[in-house]
C-alpha cells in the first residue's frame, strides 16, 4: 500500500497506528493479495474503527490495498484515509456506485467489500489467508464474516441471532458481514448492481453453493434506527424471490 506524505490543515486525531496501516512487508505470495474497498460518504467518525481492524492484514502482506471510493464526503472522511495512506477514489453517492468505482481501481486478484462502520476481529487476516489458498478458479468461493455488535444490550445479540438465520438458514448475508470474493468472478458476475438492497442482489447472483462464512467475526457499530429491522426484512423478501418491483416498493 502507497503513502502519501501530506500536510492537512486541522487533522483530526489519529486513534490508530497510521504507520503500520501504511507500511506492509514484502507480501509472500503477491499473486493472491486482497484490495480492501469501503464505501464512504461522511465516514470520518467510523473509518479509524474499520483501519484498525486492517493493520494486521497490511503488516502480514495479506492486503495489497486499501481503496476508500467516497460519494462526495464533507466532512473529514477523505482528511482520514490520506492520512492512512488509503487509495481514494471519487465516485457516485450511491453505494453501488461506490463499490464498482472501487474494484475497477483494484490490483488485487480478491476483493474485499466493507461498510465503514465494520471492524474486522482480530486473526482474520490469518483465517482468509488459508481461505484464499483452498480456493480454485475451478471451484470458486466466496467468504462473509460472522455478524456481530458491538453493543451488550439484549437486543444486539436478538438482532445477531435474526442475521445468523438469514446468513445461515436462506443464504443471504448482509453487506456489514464483507464480502471476500475473487476479482475475476465478481467482474463475470457484472459486479454490484443499482439496486434498493444492492448487497443482497450481488449474493443472489453469486448463489448460495459458492458462499462460505468464516469464523471471524465482522463487529459493527449498532444502528439504532428502524431501517435496521426493516433491511432484515427486505433480506428476507430478497430470499424469498419475491419480485424486485414488489420489493422496492416495500422498501420506500
């Protein structure tokens, strides 16, 4: 990963090692390295949090890059991630359009997707190392991350529970699980598309043979708003195959 050495008037704190995040070894096999990408549009608040869970896999070589593709931030977002020496990439302000503008600038043959709000446990870098290896272009696989709160209220673990069945029972995880999945198949698969839920999309078309989830866990900031409950919901339509039309409609 490159860095950058700016001055940015007013930084804001630094609650990570930014050194670290900036300077991996020499990577042991460079054909097989991840590009991270986040989707951001004023992130600043949520972006160290998701970085610090990255310097493992950067220290170990197992992450090439990290890309933050922003939807026109206003606030400290794009300060944050050069100062990280994260790749920026401008793009549209949906999240779809974020996520595309980001793997078209990837290197890496694997690409992970992440919310800015989610902070990969640690050990993952070492779990997805071995995951990549026991993958073959003739049997592709794609890996999601157990889903987890950072919040010790009863409901998180209800709501941990509701995202496990759906992950596990109908085979539709969420984006704020990442998504770890091969370059070449994402691009055969006409990446992320426009849509209302546009990470359950990409999933149906990945189909549920090739979905692997890992033991690690994706710990996320808890959102105490409605929409939480309502995508969990949609998910479910989403599984169901009832129709997109109907969906979208549900979902204004």
């Amino acid at each position: 990963m490159r860095t950058k050495q700016v001055q940015i008037a007013n930084r804001p704190p630094k609650p990570c090692d930014w050194k670290a995040f900036g300077g991996s070894q020499k990577p042991r096999n460079s054909t097989q390295m991840i590009s991270v990408i986040i989707a951001t549009l004023n992130a600043a608040s949520l972006l160290p949090r998701c970085f610090d869970g990255l310097i493992a896999g950067v220290v170990r070589g197992v992450v090439r890059e990290v890309i933050v593709a922003d939807g026109g931030s206003s606030d400290e977002t794009l300060a944050i991630a050069d100062a990280a020496g994260a790749h920026v990439v401008k793009a549209g302000r949906t999240r779809s359009n974020q996520m595309l503008a980001g793997a078209d600038s990837a290197k890496g043959d694997w690409l992970l997707f992440l919310h800015p709000e989610t902070g990969l446990e640690a050990g993952w870098e070492t779990e997805a190392e071995s995951f990549i290896r026991c993958v073959t272009l003739e049997r592709p696989r794609v890996g999601v991350f157990r889903f987890a709160l950072d919040d010790f209220e009863p409901s998180a673990r209800r709501r941990e529970a509701l995202v496990a069945m759906r992950s596990g029972v109908l085979g539709q995880p969420c984006g704020a699980q990442g998504l770890l999945i091969p370059k070449q198949l994402y691009l055969k698969l006409g990446g992320h598309r426009s849509a209302l839920m546009e990470d359950i999309d990409l999933v149906r078309r990945i189909g549920r043979a090739r979905l692997v989830t890992l033991r690690s866990r994706a710990i996320n900031k808890l959102e105490r708003r409605p929409s939480g409950a309502r995508n969990i919901a949609l998910g479910v339509l989403h599984a169901l195959r009832v129709p997109k039309r109907l969906v979208a409609y549900i979902g204004r």
